[in-house]
C-alpha cells in the first residue's frame, strides 16, 4: 500500500513521506505483519483478524477501533491509545503494551443533540501471556476470560475492570491499582501482588494460591471466597489492611470499656496468615477457625479468646498471654510458644469478686507437634488427646494438666514440671 510506504518515508523524514491515516478503513484480514506504524492514525478502523504480528505500533491512535480475533503477537503498542477498542480473542502474547490506554471511549455524533456514545475496551478472551503491560491504563476494561500468564502489570491502572476467569498465574502485579475490580473465578496462582491496591475489589472463587499479597491493600476486601493456599501476606503493623487495624482497635475499646463501648473482634475463619499482631489485646475475641499460618504474635493477649479448630501453624507466640484459651482441636504444630501463659482464669461474678471456680485453658484434641513450649506455663489446663509429639517441653509447667490420652516422647516429658517443689 502506497499509504504505508509514504508513512515509512514520514517516520524516517525522507521527501514524499505523509503520516498514514486509515481512520475508519475497513482493514479487516490485512496482513500487516512485521511493518513500522508508529503513531499511524487507524481511529475507528476495522481491524478484525488482521495479522500484526512483530508490527510496531507505538503511539499510534486505535481509538474505538476493531482487533477482534487480530494476530498482534510480539507486537509493540507502547502508550498506544486504545481507549474503547475491540479486543476480543485478539493474540497479544508477548507483545509490549507499556503505558497503553485501554481505558473506556467515548464516539461523539455529528449531531449536537446526540449524546456520546461511551465503550468499554474488550480484551475479553484475548491472549495476553508474557505481554507487557507495564504503567498501563485499562480502568474499567473487559478482560474476562483472557489470558494473563506471566504479563508484567506492574504499576498498571485496573480499577473497575472485569478481571473474572482471567487466567493471571505467575504474573507481575506489584503496585498495579485493581480497586473495585471483578475477581471472581480468577486465577493468581504465583502471581506478585506486592503492594498492590485491592481495596473493594470483588473476591469470589478466587485462587490465591502461593501469591504474594506482602503490603497489599485489602480495605472492604472479603477474603472468605478465596483460595489462600501457600499466600504470602506478611504485613507490618501500620502497613495492616485497615478493616484489621479497626477491628483490634475497637476490639480494645470493648476489652477497656467492659463491652459498654467498642466491638468485640469477629475474626471467625479470617484468614490473618503472616500478619504481625505482636502486642496486641484481643482477649475474649471469636478466632474459631482462623488462619494464623506464620503469624507474628509474640506477646499478644488472647485470654478467654476462641481459637478452636484454628490454625497457627508456625506461629510465632512467644510470650503471649493465653489463659483461659478455647485451643481445642487447633493446629499448633512447629508453633513457638516459649514462655507463653496458658493458664486458668479466676472466675468472677457481677459484683467482681472471685467464684472460688477457675476457667482453664483447653488444648484438648490440639496438635503441638514439634512446638516449642520451652518455660512455658500450662497448668491446669485441658490438654486431653493433644498431640505433642516432638514437642519441646524444657522446663514447661503441666502440673495439674490434664494429659488423658496425650501423644508426647517420654523423654521429653521427664524435662518438664509435672509435680509441686517443696
């Protein structure tokens, strides 16, 4: 075509060369693969199962046009404006979309009178594993059911898009902006969320499996839908998601205030794996069935909290304040618990003053394998059928516990306090 010779003469300033506009032209199974069309106006084109594989198309102007079902393989789209295109079934895979605009359109009428049409970009279905879409504005696009395998998203703009059934395993999501996005059915597995906005976003059927969520954003985020299999979501203490931070902080309230003000903690099957609660006061919350896989607690208060059926696998405890604990039937294997008190709690009536009756901490059916309950105190407390099998117990008080029918090395149990000292 005469037009993409002069546009090659234009991009190389040679005499005869013109700018190529095919605003509008129905293109539709070109071949163009393989040419320099950089910053070519194809506004409103027909560009469906067109072949653009290797084409250069970088800065050029696909406003509102139509790729569906285009070969745009290892094509270069750097800070193309793709706002409102057609991108259905389109083959991006490994081509480069950096800083592309694939935000909505909107295609204005010759006729004052007629409102502006407004269109969402569609890449649904679309192919776009190993493509790079670094910095890339696609706020509000559908993308569902495509495929993301290993793109690099990272600091991509995808607020609002309809991320559903997108296959995104081990794709790079660090600092991308999904706020209020569609999730549901979406596949993260391996994917890097590292500090990655979620807040609102849709989780519903959701693999998470192995992700990484370090410092993500997960404000008005239900988690309870997704698979967090193996997630890694470690967070400091200020960099906690805010709904956590309000919940203990208002859990406090309530602990202080004697429930007349505040909210007691419903942290029931949350899953806070890796979080760092160090220090905190959550006496007396629901954690029945909690995910606390590696979390950080040293020093936590959690007296006559519910724990039951939790799982605080290599959870870090040191130090903690447990008594009157509800641990029945938790799992505490390789969990560090050195110098934790797991010990009974007075019972007192309405006036304050002591029953004489003593609430004691319950590990009944709990699974201590290889925990480190080194100088920790756990007398009197309920510990029936629990499995401590290759449990520390140096200089661990068990007087007056109850180990009906516990799991526990023999050789082990001779280095703790079982008896009253003279």
């Amino acid at each position: 075509m005469q037009i993409i010779q002069r546009h090659e003469f234009w991009l190389e300033r040679k005499p005869g060369g013109a700018r190529a506009n095919l605003s509008g032209m129905n293109l539709s199974g070109f071949n163009l693969g393989e040419l320099n069309l950089q910053s070519a106006k194809f506004s409103g084109a027909n560009l469906s199962r067109c072949i653009l594989a290797g084409t250069d198309l970088s800065y050029c102007d696909l406003f509102c046009v139509n790729l569906d079902a285009a070969d745009l393989r290892s094509a270069m789209l750097h800070r193309a404006d793709l706002r409102g295109a057609h991108l259905r079934n389109a083959n991006f895979t490994g081509a480069n979309l950096k800083e592309a605009d694939l935000r909505g359109g909107a295609l204005i009428s010759g006729n004052p009178a007629s409102p502006a049409t407004m269109l969402r970009a569609d890449l649904s279905f679309a192919e776009l594993d190993s493509a790079v879409l670094q910095s890339a504005n696609m706020s509000g696009a559908d993308l569902s059911n495509a495929t993301m395998v290993e793109a690099s998203l990272e600091g991509a703009l995808l607020c609002g898009a309809n991320l559903s059934g997108v296959n995104l395993r081990g794709a790079k999501l660090d600092g991308a902006d999904l706020s209020g996005a569609n999730l549901t059915g979406t596949n993260l597995t391996d994917a890097d969320l590292t500090g990655v906005n979620l807040t609102g976003a849709i989780i519903a059927k959701t693999n998470l499996s192995r992700a990484e969520l370090n410092r993500a954003i997960l404000t008005n985020v239900d988690l309870s839908g997704a698979d967090l299999t193996g997630a890694h979501m470690a967070e400091t203490r200020t960099t906690m998601s805010r709904s956590i931070k309000d919940i203990i902080r208002d859990h406090l309230k309530w602990v202080e205030s004697d429930g007349v003000v505040g909210a007691r903690a419903e942290l029931g099957k949350t899953d806070l794996s890796r979080q760092d609660l160090s220090g905190a006061n959550l006496s007396g919350a629901d954690l029945r069935g909690a995910v606390l896989v590696g979390a950080r607690m040293a020093n936590i208060k959690l007296v006559m909290s519910d724990l039951s059926e939790s799982n605080l696998e290599g959870a870090d405890l040191e130090g903690a304040v447990l008594d009157g604990i509800n641990l029945s039937n938790a799992n505490l294997s390789a969990a560090r618990l050195r110098g934790a008190q797991m010990g009974s709690v007075d019972i007192k009536n309405s006036e304050g003053r002591s029953t004489g009756r003593l609430w004691p901490a319950n590990l009944a059916g709990a699974n201590l394998s290889r925990a480190d309950l080194s100088n920790a105190m756990l007398s009197g407390a309920n510990m029936a059928k629990a499995d401590l099998t290759g449990a520390k117990l140096h200089n661990t008080n068990l007087i007056d516990a109850n180990l009906r029918d516990v799991t526990v090395d023999p050789s082990q149990l001779t280095l703790a306090v079982t008896t009253k000292r003279d």
